[in-house]
C-alpha cells in the first residue's frame, strides 16, 4: 500500500516537472476577433440571443379603474440578432477615438408582424495636451419597437413608435496646476 501511494507521489512530481520545462501557449480571444491595421484596431461582434417575454405589449395583467383594459396580456418567444463593429484609432488608456455600431434585430415566433430593427452609432474620443483635456461621448439610436409602459396603457392600440435618441456628454478641461483644474 505504502509502495502504491509513493509510486502516486512519484508520478505526479514527474509530471510536473515535465510541465515546468515546457513553454506555456495561450490564446487570447482578442488575438483573433481584433484586426490591426496599423493604428487602427477592428473589432467584429455577433450575438444571437433568446428570450421568453410574459408580457410583450407591456398590458396590466388585471383590470385596474385608471386604466380599464379588456386586452390580454400576450407572451412570445423572442429571438435577437445583434453584429457589430468597433473602429478604434489609438489605445483605450490613451488619446483615442472610437467610432461604433451595433444592430439589433428582433425576431418574434408567434407575432411576426412586430420584428423589427433596432440601431446604434456612437463616438467615443479622449483627447489630453499638456494643459487640456477633452473627454466624452456621442450616440444617437433609431428605435423601431414596441413602445410599452405607461405610455401604451389604458390604450387598445399597441404603441410601436419609429423614434430616434440623441445622447451628448462631454468634459472638457484645464489644469492650472498640479491639483487645481476648471
């Protein structure tokens, strides 16, 4: 028994120092979906998703006396589709200027006739001089889906409304010293 278990010990030691000599080889996820064309970096995305909604028109499951429906509440199963891309022109931690896109297209089983395309752009930039410094985002999205809420209650219409969303916000800012900025 003592012999069995030492011959064990023995293995795995051998073993190990079998590993140690040997070069460790790794692939990062970011070696291959990460092209580089010089300083430019592009990065291709593709998510596919399911999801089960109880609710999808976004009803009161019961009657309520502010919004009396007699409308049921609906389920389905939906299926998303979502590529994008990212184009980076210099490093995260640096100066950059990032520029992306996504779509998101839904897919319904049982209501076909509420697919729609959902999209998104926005610009990512972070400039730094000596003094100033500007940081910040812009996005815009074109949203084409079922608008719910309370803003689609007490109605017995479904409120799909094509919309566009804006979004700003930058930071700009000065060093006067070393602790000091406006």
């Amino acid at each position: 028994m003592l012999c069995a278990k030492r011959g064990q010990c023995l293995l795995i030691i051998a073993a190990g120092l079998f590993a140690a000599g040997l070069r460790s080889w790794a692939l990062d996820a970011s070696d291959i979906l990460v092209y580089s064309i010089g300083p430019v970096h592009i990065k291709p995305r593709l998510t596919v998703a399911e999801q089960y909604d109880d609710n999808i028109f976004y009803r009161p499951g019961k009657v309520s006396p502010f919004f009396p429906s007699s409308l049921p509440v609906e389920d389905d199963l939906i299926t998303f589709i979502s590529p994008g891309v990212t184009l980076q022109l210099g490093r995260r931690e640096a100066n950059h200027i990032s520029f992306d896109y996504g779509m998101d297209q839904l897919l319904y089983v049982s209501h076909r006739n509420e697919d729609h395309r959902d999209q998104s752009l926005s610009l990512d930039a972070r400039l730094q001089g000596n003094r100033v410094a500007l940081e910040g985002q812009t996005g815009v999205q074109f949203l084409a889906g079922i608008l719910g809420g309370s803003l689609a209650q007490g109605t017995n219409q479904i409120a799909r409304v094509d919309r566009v969303t804006y979004s700003d916000s930058y930071r700009l800012e000065y060093s006067v010293g070393e602790k000091t900025s406006t």
